[in-house]
C-alpha cells in the first residue's frame, strides 16, 4: 500500500494507501477491506485526526460493501476527551458505517473484551455487524479473507515503522500482556524462538529494556483493570506480578503520579 501524502489525500483517495497518526494507522487495502491500527495514549488531538482519516468509509468506491478489522491491543488507555471526540465522530456516522459494512473485527488486549463491548455497545447499537476477539486467529477466522494474513503482515510493518518499532519487539509486547505473573526474559525469547542475549541487544538497539517493557505492560494491564472492574487492588497487583498493592503503589507513582486509588477514582470521575 502507498503512502498518501495527507489526510485530504487519503480520504480523497484510499483505496490502496494508508496514513499514519501519533498514535494509529488507518488503511484501505482494496474496496473491500480496510483496517486500523491504535496504540499508546491517544488524546483529544489523536481522536480529531482519527474521525478525519476514517471519512475513508464513506468514498463511493466503498460504498458496495467492505471488511473492518480494527486492532486496538496496544491501546494503553483513551481519556474522556478522545472518547468523546470519537462518540460523537461514530453517533453521526454510523448509519453509513452500518449500512456499508459487512463485519467489522475489533482486536482488544487481553481480559478487555467484555469491558470494551461493555462500553461500546451501547454506544454503536446492535445492528452494527461488530464482534471483539482477545485471538488474531478467531478474527481472521470470522473475517474469513484469505488475503488477510499477508494484508496484516504488511500494516504489521507500516505500524513498526510509525510507532519507531520493529517486529521483534512488537512480538514481545504482545506476548508480554497474557504472561505478566511469572514473565522472565528468559521465558520470552523462548516463547519468540531467539536466544536470550539476541532479545537483549535488540531492544537495547530500540532504546529499551527487558525490565522497562515489563513494567510498562503491567502498568497498562493493571489501569485498564482498575478502569473496568471492581477488583480489590491487591488482588490486581498480584495478578499482574507485583506482588503487594504497595509495589504496585510505589510504581504507579513513578510512572503515572498518583496512587491506583487516585487513578481509578479520576478515570472513573471522567468516564462518568
């Protein structure tokens, strides 16, 4: 797929391009399959040149019929200003994105799928053709496009490219997120087939650690479970791998600036 030059461009102009964001890829392989990619913390700004990218849907050469699938695992959290943006983005075009499309597959991390149907249902109604998977497999399965494998692999590497991120450590990252207890990085090169050491020197090269993308992926599991269940903090903390609610305090004041308490409390005030 081409580069398109700009968001004008690319809606003006999809099929067979892509853009890429601060915090998402938008693609158009053909007139029947399209595709997104998110990541990270997308803010208020990230949301507003999303809705502008996904104006896609609605070129006429689309308008016979198309696949979604929408990969959202890398999602580290969304504020109450990006989900309004989008809310209100969706409320006014979802009769053409219903009426157009024919499965739409929607990629979660690992333990949000009935959170994210939870929050979005209500939202898109029941006659959007939407389904969650927690598996890449059971997505492609339903989708049921045989190009589809050689399709991601191509926005697998636009995405790396766009988050500075290469394959290896993209792999890690995902693993990462269904093995936090008893994750070791011995454990992860074994389950990604590459020595230890060759694990090492390539997320060194990537400017980070083992030990850093560890905790990261913990912080993002844990607030994303602070936001959507009711669990006790402790028992959080330790299915993520810290261990005590202290620890998990202790680094949740480091990397976020506030207690879990304090964080579930205000994402919660904002979310309503």
């Amino acid at each position: 797929m081409r580069r398109a030059r700009s968001i004008e461009d690319f809606v003006r102009n999809p099929v067979g391009a892509f853009q890429a964001g601060r915090t998402h890829v938008v693609w158009c392989h053909s007139t029947t399959l399209v595709g997104t990619v998110h990541w990270g913390r997308p803010t208020d700004a990230d949301a507003s040149a999303l809705a502008r990218r996904l104006d896609l849907c609605l070129h006429p050469a689309l308008t016979h019929g198309f696949d979604v699938i929408q990969d959202s695992r890398a999602t580290e959290s969304f504020d109450a200003g990006a989900f309004e943006v989008l809310a209100a983005y969706v409320r006014q075009r979802l009769p053409a994105w219903t009426s157009n499309i024919r499965r739409h597959a929607v990629l979660v991390p690992s333990g949000m799928v009935a959170a994210t149907v939870a929050g979005l249902i209500p939202l898109i109604g029941p006659s959007h053709p939407l389904r969650f998977f927690g598996d890449e497999d059971e997505a492609l399965a339903w989708i049921a496009r045989p190009e589809l494998p050689s399709v991601l692999a191509e926005v697998a590497a636009i995405a790396d490219e766009a988050r500075g991120t290469v394959p290896l450590v993209r792999s890690l990252r995902h693993r990462l997120g269904g093995a936090l207890a008893d994750a070791t990085i011995a454990s992860m090169a074994r389950a990604l087939c590459v020595a230890q050491r060759s694990l090492q020197r390539e997320l060194e090269r990537n400017g980070t650690s083992f030990r850093l993308e560890l905790t990261r992926a913990r912080v993002r599991v844990a607030s994303q479970l602070l936001e959507s269940s009711d669990e006790k903090i402790e028992a959080i903390a330790r299915r993520v791998g810290w261990g005590s609610s202290s620890r998990m305090s202790a680094i949740f004041k480091r990397q976020l600036g506030e207690t879990p308490a304090q964080y579930r409390a205000r994402r919660r005030a904002q979310n309503g």
